[in-house]
C-alpha cells in the first residue's frame, strides 16, 4: 500500500466501473474519497480545471453510484464541471492528466466521450428539464430506470430550471432531483432562493420529526384512520411552525433535506428510499465547496475555475499580467467616479468579469443577479428607460443565452445598453460549450446593435469611453480572455464605423479582427520574408463596418483575407464578402475563421494552430490563394 499523509491508495487503483464500489464498506468508501481528493488535486494541480466544486461533491457522487446502476440509470449533471469524480468511477481515470487538453477528456460530460455520460451540460439550470425529458421518454417506451439530475442551488436561481421544477411537480412522473446545496455558483449565491435555503438549512430539526412522525404513521394500521388524519395534522402543524411555506413540496415533490453530503451511509440510506418513491422527489444534500483543500474552502469563488497550481501554496503558475477582464474592471471604475449613472450588472460571474472592486467601491450600483442572464439583459433595459447607463459584464457563452431579451427588451427599442462582452473567441479549456465563438454571428442579426473588437488592452479602455460616454443605443465590445499585445495605434481615438491601416501593403490586405490582429502581424513578417507586401487593418467597428476603408484598400491589394476566431458564417467577415462581392472592383476575398460546428477543448494556441489561425496558418493559407 502506498501511503500519502497516512491515507491508504490501494482502493482507487481498484476502481474502474461504478460496480467496483459496490461491494465496499461505509469505512473504506470514506477511505477511497480521501483517496479521490488526493488524486485531483495531484491531477488538476497540473492540467488546472474546476477544482473547488468536484472537491465539495466526492462523497455524493460516490452515494449515486452506489445507489444506482449507471448506465442503465441515468445522472444527469447540473453543470457539468462538477463531473471530475464520477469520470474517475467510470474508467477514466487512467486518462486524467489529459483532461481539458486538446484530444483529451472533455472537463464537461460528453455522450461521445463514455456511456455513462447521457447529456451534454456545460451551461446551469438545464439539467431538470433535459431529465424530465428522458425520464418521460422512458414512460413512454414502457422502460423501467431511474433517471437523476444533480442540480447545484446557485443554478436554481436560472429561470429554466424553475419552469422545469414547475413542470416535474405536477407531472407524477418518477424523477430524482438532488440538489447539490454549497452556498456558491461560481460566486457566493445571490437572492430570495439562496436566502431561501439558507433558513431551510439551519431548521433541519422538522425534517427530522417529519421523517420519524412519517415512519410511525405508516405503522399504523389501516383501519386507524382518525389516527392517521390527527396525526397528519400535529405534522401540518410542526411545518407551519419552523417552515411557514415549503417550496419544493408546495410544487409538488416529495422533499427529503436536507441532509449532510459528506456522509456517505447517510445519503444512501435516503438515496435508497427516495428512488423507491413514486412521482418527482427532490433530495436536498447539503455540501461544502472545496472540501478538504484548505484554499479552495476558504475561497472557492477563486478555485472555481483555476489555471494549473502548487497545491502546497495554493498560488496559480504563471499567473501571468493585467489581462483584459482586469482593465475592463479598472474602467469601468474610472468612469463611475465621473458619472454616477453609470451601473454594472453580473450574472453570477463577479470576479471573472473584473468587477469586484466595482462591487465594493458602488455597491447600491452594482446587480449581481445570480445565473439569470435573460433577468440580467431585461433589467438593464429598465435601468436604461429609466435614464441610467447600465454596462451588463457577461462572458459570450453566456449572452447566448439571452438572445431574445437583447432583441426584443434592448435593441427594437433602441435603449443604450453596453455590453462587455468577456471571453469572447476561441476560449480553450473549457471546449464547445464555453467557446466565444458564435456572438458575432448572431448580434449581427440584431438590429441598432453597435458591435466593436479591441485588438489591444488600451484599445478596450478607449473603446469603454466611446461607448459609455458617446454612443446611443446598444452597443457590444467583445474582447478575449487573458492578456493581450499593445499596438501603435491604438491610441487613435475612437469614431463611429471608423477603422485604421496599422500598415501600408501593395499585394494583399489583411483584416485582423480584435485579438487575432497579433497573429497577423507575426503572419505578416513572415509573408513580407517571401516578397509580399501586406497591408494590415484593424476594422475596431464590426458594424457598421467602415466601408469605405476596406474598398479603398481592395481597390489597391485586389486580395482582402479576414482573419477572425469566430464562425465564417453570417458575421464581419461574409459582410467584407459580400461588401467586395457588390462593389465589383475585382477583388478576391477569403476568411480565415472557424467551421460552423462545436470547437472542442484545448489550449488555445493549439486550436489556432488547428484550425489555420497560428502566423504559420494564415501565412500557408495565403501564400495559397497568392498562387
């Protein structure tokens, strides 16, 4: 047996299938947890990744496991970055120091990936109705399995999972929901709903007397009726006593909760009895973030999601400079102490989007909506009717989400609404789910909407001046994740539909959109190596494209490629198409972007470097359009 702080490993390297921990005791499953947690921090440590979350649920998922026979029964998980242990009991641990790595296994659940993975999460709140889903399918095929969701408290605060616990409570279909309750999203929970469970969690006492009462009821015969009904009603009236309104059971599921998830006996026992049940039943697990790690219990907003660490410091490995969420944040702030109707608004994502001293420094302007991106839009148009100027901070993935209020509540209505846009293009890590990849495409569809691409740090504060100061109506700036490269030029000042030649060229134009003008300028040196001459644009406006910039440039190259880390289809760069294509002035075109599918996980630069996007990939692709 090998030994680690005193902890025995000789049980993980015996696990390969959920059957593998059947047979074990309470003794050694508490064993083989610590055994677990060692293995990820060892693991992600390494490849970084969703440490805090997966440290927080090792003993639940080893209750489900134990509970229920996956695949055949099916977990569904709610988000899915909380789905470390349940790879390693399923034959994936072997695989581990490839995780998040490109051709590597996934960070997320992936269908394509194992058996045991039956639904695609990579955004909250979606797992209840992609359960009810399948558990009616089921139904219908006459099948007999349990299906579950595990569903995390901040993720209830997302209205689809609320319109999927409305319909499961009336549906009498057998469906086991767990909430997974910590107290935390990405950030510390907001809201009526986590307030909610807050009171539920220090008032365990009814559940207690609930459950012995129930027992004792079930005992009685029959034939005792007026008994049953007398003592129905002394229960009726210990719940109005320490809970005067009870949620989950008002919708319509049986409630059991909420109950320690860090003891294994314990969660089996209810997991046992709650899958016997019939009709919606809801499991509350109470469980802490983290666990077992010191640094990510005490901060788990920062271990969320974290780049590779020392375990024994808990400092992230090159950590690198002031990134772009970093100056947005420092911005905004600047501008807010000029102009107090200025107002930020989060989904759930404080720190990530840079707004925590913001936070702090304007509290009764600052909204952290929890995981409510469709609230989150909606309310910046009120605040925008009302005469503010609300700035919404929400990473592309997430803006997705809330096409139709960007449309319909900001844009038809032409309200200035800024919209920093975070992470947007090629993400990494975290693959198809989280890639910024489609924002673009579909803000192009939106009409009145301004949308600009910083190609620099500075660029990103000058632009945050024009369109919190000068601009009317919506209006987005999208800018990648991490740091970027400064640029002469990008102090130019910002004009409406305005772009700038960085480089003068004579054989072909290169527009490099945002974060890719650095490759293009390292593509450049290398065209210019082999005698052609590249004229270098930096667009700043999406739309309303500056027109007339890019055909007096074609007119000169006749060669325009648009380098862009989003989808080809439908954006910036079939508009400098179709732009060329209408003016007919002989000019070639061509994109240097992404297919139309999912773009899976890896680093960054290796994605760029798969897809044509690296200095070496646009130099290849034009050297071949140039014969």
């Amino acid at each position: 047996m090998i030994k680690n702080n005193g902890i025995s490993k000789g049980y993980l390297s015996r696990i390969n299938t959920p059957e593998d921990i059947k047979g074990l005791t309470y003794d050694e499953m508490g064993l083989l947890a610590e055994e677990i947690r060692l293995f990820l921090l060892d693991s992600v440590s390494k490849t970084g990744g969703h440490i805090a979350s997966n440290l927080g649920v090792v003993e639940l998922t080893l209750a489900l496991h134990k509970v229920l026979n996956a695949p055949t029964d099916k977990i569904v998980w709610d988000v899915g970055h909380q789905t470390y242990v349940h790879k390693i009991l399923t034959g994936r641990k072997d695989r581990f120091d490839s995780l998040r790595q490109l051709d590597g296994i996934s960070g997320f659940p992936k269908t394509q990936e194992s058996e045991y993975d039956v639904f695609n999460t990579g955004h909250s709140s979606t797992s209840v109705s992609a359960a009810l889903g399948m558990a009616r399918a089921r139904d219908l095929s006459g099948e007999d399995y349990t299906v579950a969701a595990v569903i995390g408290d901040g993720a209830l605060s997302g209205g689809m999972a609320l319109e999927a616990l409305n319909d499961a409570g009336m549906s009498q279909t057998n469906l086991l929901i767990i909430l997974n309750d910590n107290g935390m999203s990405i950030a510390p929970n907001v809201g009526g709903l986590s307030r909610y469970l807050s009171k539920i969690r220090v008032r365990p006492f009814y559940y207690k007397t609930r459950e012995s009462m129930q027992a004792f009821v079930d005992s009685i015969p029959k034939s005792g009726k007026r008994l049953r009904k007398f003592l129905h009603r002394i229960k009726s009236a210990i719940k109005s006593m320490f809970i005067p309104s009870m949620f989950f059971e008002d919708l319509g599921f049986r409630y059991f909760g909420p109950i320690d998830g860090h003891d294994i006996e314990e969660m089996v026992r209810v997991l046992e009895h709650a899958k016997t049940m019939k009709g919606p039943v809801l499991v509350h697990v109470s469980t802490i973030k983290g666990k077992g790690y010191k640094f990510a219990e005490e901060k788990p907003d920062i271990y969320h999601g974290i780049a590779p660490f020392e375990i024994e410091t808990g400092h992230v490995v090159n950590a690198g400079s002031e990134n772009y969420s970093g100056v947005f944040g420092e911005k905004i702030c600047e501008l807010a102490r000029k102009d107090e109707k200025i107002i930020a608004i989060t989904a759930a994502m404080t720190d990530g989007t840079g707004l925590s001293n913001f936070r702090e420094l304007y509290p009764k302007r600052f909204f952290d909506v929890g995981i409510a991106e469709q609230h989150a839009v909606t309310l910046a148009a009120g605040l925008a009717m009302g005469g503010a100027k609300p700035v919404v901070a929400m990473y592309s993935t997430f803006l997705q989400r809330a096409y139709d209020q960007v449309l319909h509540d900001v844009a038809l209505q032409n309200l200035h609404v800024i919209f920093a846009i975070d992470r947007a293009g090629v993400v990494g890590d975290d693959g198809e789910t989280h890639q910024g990849i489609y924002d673009v495409s579909f803000l192009y569809t939106i009409p009145n909407m301004t949308i600009l691409s910083p190609a620099s740090p500075n660029e990103l504060k000058n632009m945050l001046d024009y369109a919190v100061l000068k601009h009317q109506g919506p209006i987005a700036i999208r800018y990648p994740k991490g740091v970027g490269r400064e640029f002469t030029g990008s102090d130019t000042p910002i004009e409406f539909s305005k772009g700038i030649v960085l480089k003068e060229g004579t054989s072909v134009t290169l527009i490099g959109v945002g974060h890719m003008l650095k490759n293009v300028f390292d593509a450049a040196l290398l065209l210019e190596k082999e005698g052609i001459s590249c004229e270098i644009i930096n667009p700043r406006f999406l739309r309303p494209v500056d027109d007339e910039l890019i055909l007096s440039s074609a007119k000169k190259t006749k060669k325009v490629v648009v380098i862009e880390d989003v989808i080809k289809d439908g954006g910036f760069g079939s508009y400098v198409t179709g732009l060329l294509n209408d003016a007919h002035i002989g000019a070639y075109s061509k994109i240097i972007g992404l297919p139309d599918k999912g773009i899976e996980h890896g680093k960054r630069e290796l994605i760029y470097k798969k897809y044509g996007l690296d200095a070496e990939g646009i130099k290849a692709s034009v050297m071949k359009e140039l014969g």
